[in-house]
C-alpha cells in the first residue's frame, strides 16, 4: 500500500504543469449544452458553452453561443480576449475544426481566420497536440469546474434566449473566480482573482485598440462563365 501510495504521488508530481505569468490561454467547450427555449414557438435550442483559462491563475471566462462553428468561436475569442483585459502569448485549443483545418502533432494547419485573428492581438496559437492529455489539462479541469459549478447551479432554471442565458453565466463568473481554492495548503486564502490580479494580469500584452474584423477565406475556382460561387451568389472574376 505505501509503494502504491509513492507511485500516485509520484504521477501527481510528473503530471503537475508550470505555467509562466502572462504566457498561455487554454480554450474548450463544456459537454453539456444549455437547452434555450423560444418564448414564441417553443422551439428548443441547445446552447453550447465556450471555455477560456489563463494558465498561471486559472483565471476563468465562460459564455454560451449557438454553435462551435467558425464564427461563433472567433467571436468567444474577442470577448474572452477583453474579460482578461488583455492578450497572452499563446492560444491553446483543441483540434477542433473551427481552429485547425488539418491536426498534426508537428505541424497543424491552423484556420486562415483564426491565424488573422491571433496575428490581430499579437499572440500565436499552439493546438494541444492529438494523443497527449498534458497539453490540454489545464482547459479540461477549467471545463469541469464550469460544468459542476456554473451549470450545475443553472440546471433547473429555464432560458428563453441567449442573452438572458449568457446573463446568467455572467453573473457566477465572479464567485466561481473569487472563489478560495480548495486543497492547496500554500493557497488555501488565494483565490484565481487574486492570482489574476497578481500573476497574469501584469503580464499580459495589451489589447489593439481595434478589434479584429471577421473574415472568411475559401479557395474558389472559376467556372467557364468568369464566375465563382460564394454562399450560393456569383461573383465575376
């Protein structure tokens, strides 16, 4: 029993991460979705909830958006963005599609609008790479912490958009934030505001003082008329 308990200590030590001030945001989407209701049609949509933690602190940003897809996630990135008040060095997602058009271990093909958006702030993005659960730890703990108290708390209220659901959100965001750590001897009274304000937020790049125009980029090939399609319009060439 003791040499078991030396071996968990010992993975615990080997998989603890260090993360410099300032340096890393790591970005996920909780698993469960937040059922919205349209107050009009009754019709029931199900909100999904973007995640974004600075490395140092675990300082905490959550938001709900109608999909993952391409806009929705360049738009959770820009408000993440101004929630931390400013830009760190490097973004680290997922492989999901709206950040990486071709997963790679070495070498990932991130998406052109995503790279504009991280050129725009002046920061990079380094996807966690397929098969090494270390690289996205910091995001799936983030994520687990949303889920058991942001939502869990949210599960028998009823949201008749996303706006009032991101109301909601908005209003935990804070306590889970202020919120002491619990289990760390060395920060039993810290909490991730107070390690914000303490570690990342001095060093953090500042905001543009322009925020990124969205921009789509597709690969189009004329047809014999000149034309090329877009969204189902033609444009001359």
């Amino acid at each position: 029993m003791r040499m078991y308990r030396q071996w968990r200590d010992k993975q615990k030590r080997s998989m603890r991460q260090l993360h410099k001030a300032g340096e890393k945001a790591f970005i996920d989407y909780c698993g469960p979705t937040v059922e919205v209701i349209d107050r009009h049609s009754g019709e029931i949509r199900h909100a999904q909830v973007f995640v974004g933690v600075l490395g140092a602190s675990s300082y905490t940003f959550a938001e709900a958006t109608w999909t993952q897809s391409l806009p929705d996630w360049i738009g959770s990135h820009q408000r993440m963005l101004r929630f931390f008040g400013g830009v760190p060095e490097l973004l680290v997602p997922d492989n999901l599609k709206a950040a990486v058009t071709q997963a790679c271990r070495y070498a990932p093909k991130i998406n052109t609008t995503y790279t504009e958006l991280a050129t725009h702030y002046g920061t990079a993005v380094l996807p966690a790479r397929p098969y090494k659960p270390k690289d996205k730890a910091k995001a799936e703990v983030a994520v687990q912490v949303v889920e058991r108290w942001i939502l869990a708390r949210l599960r028998h209220r009823t949201f008749f958009s996303l706006a009032e659901l991101n109301a909601a959100i908005a209003e935990l965001l804070p306590q889970l934030n202020q919120r002491p750590f619990q289990g760390r001897r060395e920060s039993r009274r810290e909490s991730r505001q107070d390690l914000y304000e303490t570690l990342d937020r001095p060093a953090l790049k500042p905001l543009p003082q322009d925020d990124y125009e969205y921009a789509e980029w597709r690969h189009a090939k004329p047809g014999i008329d000149y034309h090329v399609a877009v969204d189902k319009r033609f444009y001359s060439v």
